[in-house]
C-alpha cells in the first residue's frame, strides 16, 4: 500500500534531516481523508506508456470520460 507523507515529514523521509526508526515508522499512518481531493480524470490515467502533466488535469463533469474501477466492481460515466 503507498504511503501518502504530508509535506512537513518530507525532509525526515527523504534524510535531509536525521530520523530514527521510531521517527520514521510513526510517518506510517493513515492520511487524514479530509487532507485529499478526489476528482475525475481521463482515461489516459490508466496506461503507464502516458506519462505527462495533463495526465491530472480534471475532466469536466458530464463528459464521455470512464472511470475503471481500480480494484474490480462497477465502471461508471462521469
């Protein structure tokens, strides 16, 4: 599972500031979901031969865009 790090545990993570064991696993908690935005994107997201900036581009709502479920269930149209 990935691990979502605010910005102000970045230098700890990274060694730019020193860390210990204890530090660094207390960074392994939950983001808070409150903290996120959720938004549609297209479906250039799911190939890994796209790799570019408008790949996180929102897309307007009520477009022919198709979210793939990530993990199996129901596809839905924006």
């Amino acid at each position: 599972m990935p691990v979502v790090l605010g910005p102000e545990t970045w230098p700890g993570w990274l060694g730019e500031e020193p860390a210990d064991a204890r530090q660094l696993n207390a960074m392994l908690a939950p983001y808070p979901s409150e903290n996120m935005t959720c938004r549609p994107v297209g479906p250039r997201v799911g190939s890994v031969k796209n790799n570019d900036p408008s790949l996180i581009e929102p897309v307007a709502v009520g477009t022919d865009a198709v979210a793939q479920p990530l993990f199996g269930g129901t596809t839905f149209k924006w």
